[in-house]
C-alpha cells in the first residue's frame, strides 16, 4: 500500500509538534482521524486546546510586484490543503501550528479573523522588499498565541 507523499509530510508536521509540545511540558495528543483539528493540548490552566497543524515542505520564491524574487513560506489552510474544498471556521479550532520542514520550525497562530485561503510567512533572516502586512515565523511563538488566546 502507498501512502502519498503529502499525507507523509503532514504526519511528519503533526509529530513535530507533538514533540515540541511535550518537550515544552504540554500534555499533547492525537485527535485520530475525522476531527477539526489535529491535536489537543493541554494548558499550563489545565485548558483544553484544540490545533490544526499544517505543513509546507520548504521555502518558495515568487517575484514580487517590484520583479524581485522573493521567498516565503506558503500554507494553504482549507480542509484537505489546497485542494480542499471545505473551509475551517474559528469553533473548529483554536491555533494553527504551521510547520516548516525544510528547518523544522513551527509557528503558532491563533484561529481568530482568519479570512483568506492560505497564510504567508516570511523569514527574519531574508531581505524583502514590500514590508506591509507582513508575518514572520519568528514573531509567532506558541506563548504569544497562548496569550493571545488568554488561555
């Protein structure tokens, strides 16, 4: 039986976080398959936290409207990734962990006034020409998104 590359990295994506969590003295778990989301945690309160992980397996570069190659990372964030037809709402879940594997990074964003189809996250380290609007995965920390959340 072959499993499909893409169902591999969005496995691999959701051990990574589960790792992390752990690591950071989170209680984590598996959802199984069905649910909303992909993981629960577990508070520092004792709360209950719902998390839909997605995973981009590198870096891309696009030109930008000045020409100029640019790169960032892109996650598309309908149900079943970008082919997928159905959209999350915010009772769905409660933070994205978004999962970069080229250097197993995680960012973490709150699931609240999410309104396009895919989210962009650009690196601290790389020069950009358009700064407006702009998310850094190094400014997206599980405890920002926790605070966030007021959890």
């Amino acid at each position: 039986m072959s499993i499909s590359k893409q169902l591999n990295m969005g496995r691999a994506g959701e051990y990574l976080v589960l790792a992390e969590l752990l690591l950071k003295g989170y209680q984590a778990f598996d959802s199984g398959q069905g649910a909303n989301y992909d993981l629960i945690m577990e508070n520092k309160n004792g709360k209950l936290l719902k998390v839909q992980v997605k995973t981009t397996e590198t870096i891309k570069t696009w030109k930008s409207s000045y020409q100029k190659s640019q790169k960032s990372y892109f996650f598309h964030i309908k149900r079943s990734g970008k082919n997928g037809v159905k959209k999350y709402t915010e009772s769905d879940f409660d933070l994205y962990a978004l999962v970069m594997l080229d250097t197993k990074k995680i960012a973490y964003l709150p699931n609240i006034n999410i309104k396009s189809e895919s989210i962009t996250l650009r690196d601290k380290n790389l020069i950009y020409y358009n700064e407006q609007k702009a998310r850094y995965y190094q400014d997206l920390t599980l405890e920002k998104a926790l605070e966030v959340l007021d959890v």
